[in-house]
C-alpha cells in the first residue's frame, strides 16, 4: 500500500516497506518547476541548502543547481529541461545516412557488409558508426509500415516433432 503526504509543500510517498521518496512526474524528475520553485524559495529565505534538499529528499547538489538557475533565471530556470545533448559532434553526416539507408534497402545487407560498399565510394565509416543508424532507420520503417521482425511463424506451422 502506498500513502501520498506532503512535506513542506513537496509530494512523498511511503510504501509498505517503510522506504519513503519523492513522487516523480516521469522517472527522472524528482520534483514538478512548482515544488522546485517552493525549495528556491525556501533557500532564499535563509535555510542551508543541504538542509532543505535532505528535507526534500534529493541531492544537494541537484537543488544548488536549481538554485542557480533560479537566481540567474527565475522561474523560467526551473522548467522540466531536455537531456538531449546540444550538440553531437560525432554524428553520422546526414548525407552517410541517407546512403546507407539505401544501400540497405537495395542490398538487405548489415552494418559489416555496408562499410565495405561505403568504402568502395570511397565514404570512409566503420561498422560502430553505422550500426545506429541500421538499427535506428529500421525501428523506424517497422513502426511506420507495421511490420513486426519478430514473430516467428515456425510457431504457426503444426510440427509432429514439437507434440
């Protein structure tokens, strides 16, 4: 059984095995901007934020950051952030991925074999490289058409060995 109380404003939960934390909006956020807002607030009126973040239950590391963002933002700083990177130097060109995406879909080949027909255009690529891309493109060309790799139709068809 799990009970929900409030702890200077901020939501906690307590299970039956006595453990207790924050109730998460999603399963990297341990507190909503509002309840991020309330512990800035806090801070400003004079607590220690080791305190306030041991009260909350997270890290006080992770309340000096949003402190910071407080301070140098306001309340704009402590909305929910992406964790995507800002940029990703080491990317796969787009033009390397539209040409193994083809390739792909010409010659039904892996990442192996595709290194070597990228290589023979003299695109230089290793199989690191281009397994994202393979996996990702076909994850979504599965989802896009329905199509389903694994479902193993020897399972459909009567086997008098398999009795």
């Amino acid at each position: 059984m799990t009970r929900a109380f409030l702890v200077f404003g901020v939501k906690r939960q307590s299970n039956h095995t006595g453990k207790e934390g924050p109730l998460m909006t999603h399963r990297n956020a341990p507190l909503t901007s509002e309840g991020r807002r309330r512990l800035c607030e806090r801070v400003d009126a004079g607590r220690a934020i080791c305190h306030v973040a041991t009260e909350a239950g997270i890290a006080r590391k992770t309340l000096g950051y949003w402190y910071a963002r407080w301070v140098a933002e306001g309340e704009a700083g402590l909305a929910d952030r992406s964790s995507r990177p800002h940029r990703s130097p080491n990317q796969t060109a787009p033009e390397v991925e539209e040409r193994v995406v083809a390739l792909r879909r010409e010659h039904k080949e892996g990442p192996v074999q595709l290194v070597g027909r990228l290589a023979e255009e003299g695109i230089p690529a290793c199989q690191g490289e281009l397994s994202p891309v393979v996996h990702s493109k076909s994850a979504w060309r599965r989802a896009r058409y329905g199509i389903d790799s694994h479902v193993q139709f020897s399972s459909l068809i009567p086997d008098e060995h398999h009795r």
